[in-house]
C-alpha cells in the first residue's frame, strides 16, 4: 500500500476519534480523571468588511487518551 497524506490524515482523526471515544466511556470511573479530563481549544475568527461578514469557529476538545490515539494512529501508519 502507497503511503500518502490522505491516509495519514484518516489514520490521525481515526486515532484521535477513539481515543476521544475511550475517554468519554471512561469518564465515570474517578481513578482514571487524569486521562479522561479534556481541554478546549478554540478558534474564533471574524471579519466584518461592509460587504463581506464571516464568523468562523472551530472547537478541538483534547485529552490524553486522545493523544494517546493519535500516537497509536501515527506508529500503526509507519508500520503500514
């Protein structure tokens, strides 16, 4: 199988979709908190140029299980 970005990009959302997955699962278990408390990151750009108006927001929610994830997805790609 050819390696490329596209399937680099699907093996990193994959990865950080399971680890998010896991992690929301997990969430009532106290002794696990420290892997499953997430954080925030967001982007909120907006412009407004008389003729042109744009509010553009995008939301990353990011815990260490989903890291985790995504460092899983990246060695499974090598090993690809």
């Amino acid at each position: 199988m050819k390696k490329n970005i596209g399937i680099l990009l699907l093996f990193l959302l994959l990865g950080w979709l399971t680890g998010a997955w896991i992690a929301k699962a997990l969430e009532p278990v106290q002794a696990l908190s420290f892997l499953t408390t997430s954080t925030m990151i967001k982007w909120s750009p907006h412009a407004n140029l008389d003729i042109l108006v744009y509010d553009f927001t995008i939301q990353m929610k990011l815990s260490l299980l989903s890291l985790i994830g995504i460092i899983v997805s990246v060695w499974l790609y090598r090993r690809l």
